[in-house]
C-alpha cells in the first residue's frame, strides 16, 4: 500500500455556492496548509493497522520507540522510518508518570512538557515533522494568534526548529503575568508581538496577513489545533499507558477531559488502529452541546460558550467535532451546521460523554486530594469526575485510565483556595521565571504588522 492521503470533511457538502474539495492531498501537504481549500478538515482515507502481536511487543518500550512505532503506520511511504526514530526521540523527551488513584484506576500526567499541558506532545512533534517535510530550500514563517497556552507550547515546540521562524501575537492585556512570561521569553527562532487590542484583534490581524497577496512570498503558514500534525502525536499516550498499565488483550477505559476534541480523538484513532478501548469517556465542562447531542440526537453548538474554570476548553462547537461526525458517518460544518447525522448508536456504543460543573470541579479537586492524595487540576478533575460518573451509571471496570492534561501549579490561586497551599512549580516553570526577554509591541492596526513581516521576514 501507498502513502496515506488526506480527504476534506466538507467533502459532500452540496449548497448552492459551495464548491467542496473533492480531492486527496498528501501528509505533507495537509501538514503544511493547514485546513483543506473548502475549510474542511483533513481525514486519512485509511486507519493504519496495528495487530495483537505487534501491539504486544511494544510492551516495555520507551515512549519514544512506541511513539516511532505508532507513528511510522501513519507516515509510512512519507518519512523514512529511522529519521521519523530521531524525530521522536527528540520531541518526547520528557517523563510521562502514571499514577495509582485507587485499585487499577490511574491519572496520566500529560504536564511535563516544556509548557507543562498536554499541547506540548502535539506541538513538539508537528513541529519536527514540519521542520523535517518543508522545502528544504526555504523558510517557513509561521503565524499564529493565541489568548495564552496555546501560543506557548507551540512557540516552545518549534523553538531551534531549522528552517522555520514563528511569530506570535498574544493580547497584551488578556494573557496572566505568568503566560506573557513565557511567551516573552522563548527567543531563538520565536518573536513574540504584544498586540495593544483583544484576542480577537490578534486572529484577524493573523487572517488578514494570510490574505494579503503582497505576503504571499513570504511562505506563511498557521499551526493551528486542527492540523492533521497535531491530532496524530495525540494518540501515543494511550498505546504508552495501555502497555504500561494492562495485562495482555485486557480493555481499558480512558477518560479525556475535552473542549475542542483534538485529544479524544487521538483516543478514537488509537482504537480504530486496534488499541483494546472498552469506552472513551469525552468529560465536558459546561459547555454540554456534546453530552446533549448523544442523548438527545440533536447537535445545537453553545453561543457564546461558557465561561468555566477549565478554561481551555471553554468551547461551544469542538473542532474536532468534524471529524468525529465523519468517522460515524456524518457531516457538520464549522459554523456548527449539521449536514447529515452520524450513526448515534454506534457512536454511544464507542463515547461516552457527561458535563461537569465548576461546583462539581472543585469538589473533585479537593475529595481526590483528602482521599488519595493525588492532585488534581480543574481539567485532569473533569476527566476523573466524568469517569467516576460513568462508573456511577455502568459499574465498576477493572482498568481505568484518566488524563491529566495541565500542571496542577498553573491554577495556583483555586488550587490554594480549595486545599490551603501552592503546588509546587515543575522544572519548566522555575526555568521560565529565570528567563529574560522582551516582546515586540505593536499597534492593533494591519499596516504596522504588514510592514514589520515584510521587514522582519524578507531579511532573513
Ligand atoms: C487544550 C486543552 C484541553 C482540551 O483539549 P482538546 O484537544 O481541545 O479537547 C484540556 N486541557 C488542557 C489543559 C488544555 O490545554
């Protein structure tokens, strides 16, 4: 078999004026541009294979060599194997603890990363197959808008990446001392732009450079979460704490806490591939528009979404809820227009999905703590209320698996509030504080970004 190719989830949309992108792309490609020309989201034609067999010899393997493994089905025919090896020895370099709650019930810890969030597995490792697949004779300038931690992790990601220059504009007054410090001082091949406006100044300068043919030499290109080269690094962690944790062919349930859908769907691949997934649990904040749909077979996306203390997934229509639908069958666009329903059967046969409240939040956060010992933040404490809550409904399960997807140090106040201390800073916060560094400032006005690019970008 060929390389994977990559199809558009607009691709059957038919409306007057519509013109949907009927064609295949490769890896390469889709990496590079980001979202296919109908503003759809780019889908494998296939789902590697992984068997039993080959499944059970990576038990015992470094994160690294299963990340190769799982990867290589994907990539296979797009990226010689042994340099795919170097990329994701590079990338993964970082612990991944797994940590017993209770009987064989675990958290994953995701936050120990440069960024110290989950985003840094798929930032880190897009960012090397980027910097390994671009045009070898050019530089790629990379663009991208961020409200905080997304910004990081993919600025930290691609920092000493060859051949690849980031530029970052964050909202100079919506980010916390903390996020405009470390955006502030990743440096190297990462300029950072304080812009004096809202985040939504940030992303229409970003779509305004983007449109302005007088750029179009300077190879822009966006990173951002709907990129196919972020969705696949987020399948490793299942195949690494399923081989750490579970006896052989044994099934797991995971537990992702979601908002726009990229990290639950590295999940869904992984079982598609042939990881023994009993049921993935998609925890939502209040933002419920998913739970509601599997209960009650209408998709209505939340405008304007909710404001919840796990504020990364804030989200009223998941990104990722394209390819979801495409995966069962389905079709629904990025305003949130469903085209044609997925097989909701089959879909709760495989999903599982339940809302948490801020209240019920920080009651995770603290019981998990008095109990167990373990510590929780509002994120990781959605995930283990919403497996708790399928165990409440569907009884016990032997093993369980939870992600924690930030550092619990990044909520220092709730966290205070709600247990009486600090978490103490991971090594790559305590590193950030001894950084130093300045942000470009500029003006909320599309001219003075213009002519910094051209200047800054036509130099180099
Ligand atoms: C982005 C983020 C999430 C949500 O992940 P999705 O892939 O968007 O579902 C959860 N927790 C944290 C800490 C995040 O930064």
């Amino acid at each position: 078999m060929g390389a994977i190719r990559y199809y558009s989830t607009n691709r059957n949309i038919s409306e007057p004026g519509f013109v949907p992108f009927k064609g295949l792309v490769s890896f390469k490609e889709a990496l590079i541009v980001g979202q296919a020309p109908d503003a759809g989201l780019f889908m494998p034609e296939r789902i590697p294979n992984i068997s039993k067999g080959e499944l059970e010899d990576l038990r015992g393997r470094r994160f690294f060599e299963i990340a190769h493994s799982v990867l290589d089905k994907f990539l296979y025919g797009d990226i010689e194997s042994d340099h795919l090896l170097k990329l994701c020895k590079e990338a993964f370099n970082f612990q991944v603890p797994i940590e017993r709650v209770y009987d064989r019930k675990f958290i994953m810890r995701l936050d120990r990363g440069p960024t110290a969030s989950f985003k840094d597995f798929a930032a880190r490792m897009m960012a090397r197959l980027m910097g390994a697949l671009k045009d070898q004779d050019k530089i790629l300038n990379i663009l991208v808008a961020t409200s905080g931690d997304t910004g990081s992790a993919v600025g930290e990601a691609f920092k000493g990446v060859k051949g690849i220059n980031v530029f970052i504009l964050y909202p100079e007054r919506e980010v916390s001392g903390r996020q405009k410090k470390q955006l502030d001082t990743i440096g190297d091949n990462v300029t950072t732009l304080s812009v004096d406006g809202k985040f939504d100044d940030c992303q229409n300068l970003v779509k305004m450079a983007f449109q302005d043919k007088d750029l179009s030499s300077l190879n822009l290109t966006s990173a951002n979460s709907i990129n196919i080269g972020r969705i696949l690094p987020q399948m490793i962690y299942y195949f690494y704490s399923y081989l750490e944790k579970s006896e052989e062919g044994e099934p797991v349930i995971v537990s992702v806490p979601s908002g726009n859908f990229g990290n639950s769907l590295g999940c869904e691949f992984s079982r598609r591939m042939g990881l023994p997934v009993h049921k993935l649990i998609m925890a939502v904040n209040e933002n419920d528009e998913f739970p509601t749909y599997l209960s009650t077979g209408k998709y209505n996306k939340l405008s304007p979404s909710k404001a919840c203390i796990s504020s990364a997934m804030n989200v009223g229509h998941p990104s990722n809820l394209a390819r979801f639908f495409e995966l069962y069958g389905g079709t629904v666009d990025k305003s949130g227009k469903v085209h044609k329903y997925p097989d909701l059967n089959k879909m709760k046969s495989h999903l599982f999905s339940t809302t948490i409240s801020d209240q019920m939040t920080r009651d995770t956060i603290k019981r998990v703590y008095e109990n167990y010992n373990v510590l929780l933040e509002p994120h990781g404490a959605v995930g283990w209320a919403g497996l708790e809550s399928y165990i409440a409904q569907y009884g016990d399960f032997p093993l369980c698996i939870s992600l924690e997807t930030a550092h619990p140090a990044k909520f220092p106040e709730e966290i205070k509030s709600l247990l009486g201390f600090e978490p103490e800073l991971p090594e790559s916060m305590k590193d950030v504080d001894r950084r130093q560094g300045q942000p470009i400032r500029i003006e909320n006005d599309y001219l003075k970004l213009k002519n910094f690019l051209k200047k800054n970008l036509e130099n180099k």
